[in-house]
C-alpha cells in the first residue's frame, strides 16, 4: 500500500526522484536512511543556483508557489541552493546574488524528512520534477524583487 501525501504523489516520490539524479540512486538512499547527506552531481534533471540564505527566505515568499522548486539551506554557511532547470543557466548570468554552479558540482543533499550535517530543504522536491522557474527566481532577486503580476498567473 503506497502512503500519499496531501498533494497525491506518495509520499516517497520527491526522495526518488532526488535520488535519481545521483550516479548510483541506491547510494544516495543508503545514505539519506542513514540520516546523512548524498552528493548529487548537477546537470542531469537541474543545476544549483547558490544565494545567500538570509536573501532567499526573503525571495521565497516573492516567487509564486507554482514556480517555486526545491531549495537547500545551510544556515551554517549562509547559503541555500535553488534547483533549476538544466538549461537555464543563461538566464540567470546578470544576477549578482546568484551563482549557478555548473553540471558536475555535487551538492550535498539531506534526506527530504529531517536536516542532516547543518543542511535542510526549505522547499522540498515532491517527485513531480517542479523546479524554480528561472524568469521568477531572477525577478525575485533582481533590482526591484518582485514579480509583474501577470507573472502570478
């Protein structure tokens, strides 16, 4: 029997589809039920687009909910992670407070359930494969941080 959650997927969708991007998916589950975090290489299904932590939980509340992705924080370091789509890149290039790190740069994932090592998904993946739409995640963090409320839509 598959446990849902309140949005339908089951509920360990996000954590498979996570675990899908790492060269060896079952290594990154051994590691995540272990409590601790699995390095999953960017460029296969997202790239990481690194912000200041502060600056994010700000835009967070900016980027409307239908185009907002998975988000890692480490409060430790003052930095979270955006998951974005594989080719969206480009379209980030003039944003100052981001920094996109090329396919290959692993970034250390806790499991989806509870922090591990200092890390915690803010906006966790739920196994659709939503990412952060890059236009609204550049207007968050651009000069005015917002939206045109055509956008929203």
């Amino acid at each position: 029997m598959s446990t849902s959650t309140r949005r339908g997927t089951p509920r360990h969708a996000g954590r498979e589809w996570l675990a899908g991007a790492h060269p060896t998916p079952d290594n990154a589950l051994r590691s995540w039920s272990a409590g601790g975090l699995a390095p999953v290489p960017t460029g296969r299904l997202w790239l990481a687009a690194e912000a200041p932590l502060l600056r994010t939980v700000v835009a967070m509340q900016r980027v409307p909910p239908k185009r907002l992705g998975p988000v890692l924080a480490y409060p430790e370091a003052e930095c979270a992670w955006w998951l974005i789509p594989p080719d969206a890149a480009h379209q980030l290039d003039d944003i100052a407070r981001l920094t996109v790190h090329p396919p290959g740069w692993p970034l250390y994932c806790p499991p989806l359930n509870r922090p591990a090592e200092g890390r915690v998904w803010l906006e966790r993946p739920d196994g659709s494969g939503r990412l952060t739409d890059p236009i609204a995640l550049g207007a968050a963090f651009g000069p005015a941080g917002r939206l045109p409320a055509e956008a929203h839509g």
